[in-house]
C-alpha cells in the first residue's frame, strides 16, 4: 500500500483499487484520504461517490473506510476517490506551522524535550510540554522566528527515513536552522514551501501545573 497523500498531498482526486472488504469497511492500496494519526485531523472525502463516514488507521499501517453497508464494492474493483481539498490545505497550513512553531519555540528554549502533546486541526495547533516554568515570555521570540521562516518561503522537505520505511519525516534545512530542531518525524500532510503558511498568531495557555501549552492558530 503507498500512501499517496505523503508524497503528493495536494492529490485531490485519484484512482485506486480496493484491497479489502469488511462489511461497510474498505481499503485501498493507494489512499489519498488522511485518517487520524499522530495529532492530525482526519480529511473529508468519497470512495467511488460513497462519502466517507468513518475512517480509521490501523496498527498494520492500513486505513479502513467506512461508507456504509450499501457500498456495493468488491475487491478488486476501481474506484475514484476525492477529498475535501479547501479542509485539507487549511489543515496542511496549520501543520506546518505548528511544527515551525515547535522548532522555533525549541530554539528559543535551548532543548528539544519534554513534548508531552500536540494536535492539528483545521481551526488551530496546539503543543504541549512537560514545564514547571511558563513559556510566556518565550512566545513572542519564537513568534519572530515563525514569521522570518515564512517570509524566506523555504521548501518543506517531507520522505520516508529509509527506502520502504512507513516512517517520514518532515525537515526545513538552512545554515541556521539546527536538524535537532527542524527536522522531526511526521506522517502528516504539509505545504510545499513555508511561505504558503501566511501570517501566525502563537498564545500561551495554561492547562495546569506541569504543563504548558502553546496555540497555534492562522490569521488569514
């Protein structure tokens, strides 16, 4: 099975073959549609005009879809799939930036550790890390990174760790942008370059003693 979103994510309609059949579940082997994995937000999309109800990532690595007990689909068969392109760039936005922000508030701290969190939605980002001292003043710093980063519209590299590998990493590369901080693992989908981003607001929120939260949100 490839996972087409990875390498081609702004696929917004594509060919596949079902693979499997479990009642109202299908898969595929070259999916396009994004379920929940690692923080992110799963797509909107249909399977051969069948919207997607449900959708899950297994441990095996595959991804079901539920589109109802009427699919009528056998393995096999050919099918065009779509997603909802407009929820899934917006989502790809956020991505990125949550991850530069994450980079940049890293810097900022000196220490890539004690990520206890993170969640990417259409609507915001979030980090979590595990602190007794608040980030408050740090926000504001890290901001200015995020926005420099935009503005130098870098590229966003994204591939597997190695050949046939179901691990991928996501990186931005530059004189001062330090791997330990800028480049991560991720099975997510992102903008080519950071310029796509646009304009970031990062706000500090408390959770609760231990932890501290930074949103992420876009402001266009």
């Amino acid at each position: 099975m490839t996972k087409r979103f990875r390498a081609e994510p702004y696929l917004e309609e594509a060919e596949a073959t079902v693979t499997r059949v479990d009642g109202p579940w299908v898969e595929l082997d070259h999916p396009i549609i994004f379920a929940f994995s690692g923080g992110q937000q799963s797509d909107q999309g249909a399977i051969a005009g069948k919207q997607v109800q449900e959708l899950e990532a297994l441990d095996s690595g595959a991804i079901r879809y539920n589109l109802g007990d009427d699919h009528g689909l056998s393995e096999g068969d050919a099918v065009t799939q779509t997603i909802d392109f407009e929820l899934r760039y917006r989502i790809m936005r956020v991505h990125t930036a949550t991850h530069m922000a994450w980079a940049a508030m890293s810097e900022v701290m000196g220490a890539a550790e004690d990520l206890i969190g993170s969640n990417v939605h259409a609507g915001k980002g979030r980090i979590d890390w595990a602190r007794d001292e608040t980030v408050s003043p740090m926000v504001p710093q890290a901001l200015e990174r995020v926005a420099e980063i935009v503005a130098r519209d870098l590229e966003v590299a994204r591939f597997a760790e190695a050949e046939g590998s179901d691990r991928w990493l996501w990186e931005l590369t530059g004189d001062d942008l330090d791997p330990a901080y800028w480049r991560m693992p991720c099975g997510g989908t992102h903008v080519k370059r950071t310029g796509e981003v646009g304009k970031v607001k990062l706000k500090r929120k408390n959770i609760g003693k231990g932890k501290e939260r930074v949103e992420v949100t876009l402001l266009d």
